[in-house]
C-alpha cells in the first residue's frame, strides 16, 4: 500500500496511527488509487470523477451498520465529518423520493441520531441535540414508533449529561409512551427505562430509580426476537454502566463496585468507548474506597485502551479521575507518576477540543 502511494512504510505508519488526515488533495489521490466509490467518502471528489449513488434504505442500513462499528472503536470525533457527508446525500432524497419513502425516512433519521451521537462523543452537545431533533422529526414521519423511543433515549442521555435531570426523565416517558410491549422492543424499553432511572438518581429519587431499575431488568429479560436492524444495540453490558452510574450518583459504592468488576476485562474489545466509560466509572468507585493502587493501575490500562479512541467525553472522565487523584499524590507513590503520565495525554488529546465541521 505504501507503494501504491508513494510514501515509505514508515510514514504510512504515522498516517494510519496519527490525527486524522485533513490535507484534501493528498486524501483524493489516495481514493483514486484505492478506487474508492465517491459515495463511500467523507469528502468530496472533484465534480468530473463524481458518480450519483444509489441512496436506497439497504444503502443507509449498510452505511449506519458500518460507522456504528467504526464508532466504538474510534470515537466520533473521527467519523462525524463522514456522517455529515452521508447526511447530504440522505436528508434531502428522503422527503421526495417516490419509491421507498419510509425507509428513506428511517436511513435519514437513523443517520442524525448517529451523528448527534458523533458530535456529543467529539463534545459539542449542542450540535448533538440538533441532530437528535432533526432525527426525532423524521422518525416520526417514518412512523417507526421503536426509532422514535430510541431517539427520546438519545435526548435523555445528552440532558442527563448536561446535569438537566427533570428533561432526562422526561423524555425517557416520552419514549415509554411510544414503545409497545411486543417483545422486539424489549432492549429499547430497557434503555429508556435505564435512562429514567438515570433522571430520578440525578435528582435523589431513590426508590423511583431502583424501581425503574427492576424494570429495565425486566424489559431486557423479556426480550426474544431481534429489533429492528435500525436500533442500536441493547445489551446487558449497556444496562449494568447505566446502572454503576445510578448507584454511584446514589452513594452506594458498594453495590456500583459489584456491576462493574463483572463487566470490565483486559481483553482486547470491539466496543473500546463502552470498555473506558465503565473503567472509569470503576475508578471513581474504587477511589471512594480509598484503593487508591488499584484505582492508578486500571487508570494506566484506561489510558492504555484508548490510545486510537477520539473521544471527548471519555477524555472528560480521565480528566475527573486526574482531580479524584490529586488529593492522593502525598499518600500513595504511584499517583505524582500518573499525574504526569495524565497531563501527557490530555496535551496529545488537545485536538479532541477543536470544532467540528459545521454542515
């Protein structure tokens, strides 16, 4: 491949491992070269070598099937410039084409829910919120009740994040009042009862949370049939971080401790982001038990997993466990040492602060 591009093995290395790639005459050679369909860029190729694109619903399952892989494992700050691109072509077909209105509409809405994801993982939460309503409007044409549950659990998740409990609950009902009980919508109603939850921890509704907890246990047992391909995934793995994060917000350390150390592993994974959030997590649970080593050891893995990842929101969590360990540099030895090794990577990571493409 080196050779096909004219550069040493080398310096393919850095590209490969580097910050994405902005220099745009550069990456339209190597399209050309590799013969990259124009429809599979995140940029444009110049107007002669362009080809229309078929933009069909199979297209966009593909195309979300293939970022939402991406997505764990880089982080969205990496894909949101090609979620944008794909955007163009979808957005607009999907409210005139003739033939399929109603996949369009869904590959549509899936796509700003995917990039509303992109944007709040790269750290713009505002941006984000623009594409979820813009996802919530076209879902709502498309009349798939399961996307439009799915988009008011996106919207839950970015007010919870932003601290706005009260919105947070009250989209998660939104979302319940849409989603019926067929057993396909099993993992989506454990989200959004999981999202609810998340709402009453925020604002010290103890028992509303457990029992919207219990819930979300069991509209994720009942599940047997597979949802809808449009859905993100729903697993068990999702419900136990959404949970450690309820029971940390509640002060039950104990018990936060108890479902993370099951879900956090050394072996290499595909979902890199869900792996960081929940050893951060773990980190903050274990610090609040003053094992302050073991909290610097798994803090060094994290640091370690995510090395690829463009993730601001994790890198708002490493930047939480830098102000959770300060306090502990005079007692434990292996903290200064962190400490360091932490201001390091927040200065490599800088880029993750720059704006997005706006689109």
């Amino acid at each position: 491949m080196a050779g096909w591009f004219g550069i040493t093995q080398a310096q393919l290395s850095r590209v490969e491992n580097g910050p994405p790639m902005v220099h745009l005459d550069r990456l339209v050679h190597w399209a050309r070269v590799l013969r990259i369909p124009a429809h599979r860029l995140w940029f444009d190729l110049p107007s002669s070598e362009r080809a229309v694109s078929p933009v069909d619903g199979e297209a966009g399952l593909n195309l979300i099937r293939a970022l939402r892989s991406a997505d764990r494992q880089i982080g969205g700050k990496n894909l949101y410039g090609a979620a944008l691109t794909h955007l163009a072509a979808f957005s607009g077909p999907a409210r005139r084409s003739p033939n399929s209105p109603r996949e369009m509409l869904t590959a549509a809405a899936s796509l700003h829910e995917m990039a509303g994801w992109m944007a709040h993982d790269s750290g713009d939460s505002a941006t984000g919120r623009r594409h979820f309503r813009d996802a919530l409007a076209l879902a709502a044409d498309s009349k798939d009740g399961l996307l439009i549950g799915q988009v008011h659990g996106s919207l839950s998740h970015l007010a919870s994040h932003d601290g706005n409990a009260e919105a947070a609950v009250s989209h998660a009902v939104d979302g319940l009042g849409v989603v019926t009980d067929e057993e396909a919508a099993g993992p989506v109603r454990a989200r959004l009862f999981a999202l609810r939850a998340r709402g009453f921890a925020a604002s010290g509704r103890s028992a509303d949370c457990h029992s919207s907890l219990r819930l979300a246990e069991a509209a994720l047992g009942d599940a047997t049939n597979s949802p809808t391909p449009w859905l993100s995934p729903y697993d068990r793995t999702s419900l136990d971080i959404e949970t450690a994060r309820c029971l940390l917000r509640l002060g039950d350390v104990t018990a936060a401790l108890r479902t993370l150390v099951g879900i956090v592993g050394d072996e290499p994974t595909t979902r890199v982001r869900s792996q960081a959030l929940a050893r951060t997590l773990l980190v903050t649970a274990l610090m609040a038990q003053a094992r302050v080593e073991e909290a610097c050891d798994l803090t060094h893995r994290t640091i370690d997993l995510t090395q690829g990842l463009a993730s601001a929101v994790v890198l708002g969590q490493l930047r939480h466990l830098a102000l959770l360990l300060r306090s502990h540099a005079g007692q434990c030895p292996d903290v200064p040492q962190l400490l360091d090794r932490l201001r390091d990577t927040f200065r490599e990571r800088s880029w993750l602060t720059l704006p997005l493409p706006s689109g």
